[in-house]
C-alpha cells in the first residue's frame, strides 16, 4: 500500500505542490494548513486519499490532534514534511523582538514539536522518512535576513542530530534547502521590519529589494521541487542534504570555498590553542 504523508503548510508554495502531486501518484495524504479553507480544493479533489488537518505549528494542541487524526484515519504517518515557515526582512539591528521570535516560533519550535509528535509512532514502526525544509540560506547567509537565516541554520542542526538518534531506529531524515523558487515566501509570507536605518541602505535595503522585486520570477518551479522530493522518499539511501536549484549548488560550493579558505589560512592559530603534545 502506498505511503502516508503528513505535509505542514499546505496552503501555498512547495506544501501546496507536494500535497498535489503526492496525491495525484495515489499516496495517502494528511493536508495540514493553519486554515482548512486554503486546502478545501484539495481535499474536495481527492475525497478518498487526502483529509484536511486544521494546524497552527505554534499551538501544540492542535499539532497533537492533527497527529492523532492522521493515525485514525491511515493507522501510520511513513513521511512528515516540516514545510510550514515565514520570512521576515530586517537587517539584524533592525529586527524587532516580537518578529523575530515569531519567526522561530514557527520555524524552529513549531517545526520541532511536530515532529516529536510524530517521532513516537514511527519509532514503533521502525520506519519513517522526515523532510525538513530549510534553504540554501540555513548554509550562507545574505543581509537583510540574517535571522530568518538563523532559524534555518538552526533547522539544519537540529535536523543533523536528529538524523545520528534516529537512523538507527530505522527513520530517515533529510534537509531540503532550496534557493530561489515561485512560492510566496518573497510575497505576503514575509513581512518587513517597520525599522529603517540608513547604514544599511547598500546591503540589507538592496537584498531585501532584490529579492522582492524577483518575486514570482524566481527560477525554480515549486512541482519540480515536490517531484525531487517525492523521489528521494522512495530511495534506498536518501541525501542528509538535498538541494534545490542551480543557485542552491552554486551557493553551497562558495560557503565550502570560504570555509576551507578561512580552515586552511588559519589551521596553525587555530592548533595552537590546545595544550602543548608532551614528548
């Protein structure tokens, strides 16, 4: 029988494109989203494969209820997709509090809560793949989002010591880190901090610029995306990391070039810092 999918934030971008097309290959679909009336088309469009799951990452009570309804519905939950996220624009002085911990709320506490929820049964099942959508920005960092940045660096760590506790039990993780791609994260799922300082006009100003101003327009196309993903649930031995997106490989390799550069130039002061070798 085919897997069962659980997918966060389903309402938009690669959550919509991943409900769609795991549904269309004849999977079994939890569609969660924070309102059901974003997802009503879908689930009206697969009646016999797909229920809607109403789920705000920051309310634990209902992630633990969307959980429980998956596991009475389909009796399993073989693949979670951490999905649901925001952005936020701000250069780091700029950031204000409320923002900022929002953000991590819902990209790093609601992420992590979700899956401990899910974590139980499939370790009893001894099998499970999870997705976690990071982005090329939670391995190299841009002004203007240096926290949203941090909340996905702290996915992708968070997400490697999972993958060391839980491969053992027979479950699978991967961080999947997209560059540029047609969702709405550049759009309303995104909001911009109300603090301007003008230092910051040539560096978080201009990124931010940038980026809104590519919105819709980027070169990645969401059900591609969904269709990578799809395919490395089916494999064997799946990446830790995949990447989406030329711009994503090219981003990667640079942060591997400036890392090995800054190892390599400074490899005998960083030595030099433990106890001398006795003789």
């Amino acid at each position: 029988m085919k897997k069962v999918w659980f997918i966060t934030g389903c309402s938009t971008g690669f959550g919509r494109a991943l409900a769609l097309e795991t549904l269309a290959l004849g999977y079994r679909v939890a569609v969660a989203s924070r309102k059901t009336s974003d997802i009503e088309d879908i689930i009206a469009a697969y009646p016999e494969t797909a229920i809607g799951i109403a789920m705000d990452v920051t309310q634990r009570n209902q992630i633990n209820e969307g959980v429980s309804k998956a596991i009475d519905t389909f009796g399993q939950i073989d693949v979670l997709v951490n999905n649901a996220g925001i952005g936020y624009f701000g250069a780091v002085e700029e950031s204000e509090d409320d923002e900022v911990r929002r953000m991590f709320d819902i990209n790093v506490f609601g992420l992590a809560d979700v899956t401990n929820a899910v974590l139980p049964h499939m370790r009893k099942q001894r099998s499970g793949h999870i997705l976690n959508i990071a982005s090329i920005g939670g391995l190299r960092s841009f002004p203007g989002v240096g926290f949203y940045n941090a909340t996905k660096y702290a996915v992708d760590g968070l997400s490697e010591a999972l993958n060391k506790e839980v491969s053992p039990l027979g479950i699978k993780v991967t961080i999947i880190a997209p560059s540029g791609f047609r969702t709405d994260w550049a759009g309303r799922s995104a909001n911009n901090s109300n603090i301007i300082i003008e230092d910051y006009a040539t560096t978080a100003e201009k990124n931010k610029s940038d980026i809104r101003s590519r919105s819709g327009l980027q070169p990645g196309d969401p059900v591609r995306a969904a269709k990578a993903m799809i395919a490395i649930t089916e494999t064997e031995n799946p990446p830790l990391r995949l990447l989406l997106g030329a711009a994503a490989l090219k981003g990667a390799r640079l942060k591997l070039e400036e890392l090995k550069n800054d190892f390599d130039t400074w490899a005998d002061l960083t030595e030099s810092a433990d106890f001398p070798i006795e003789p």
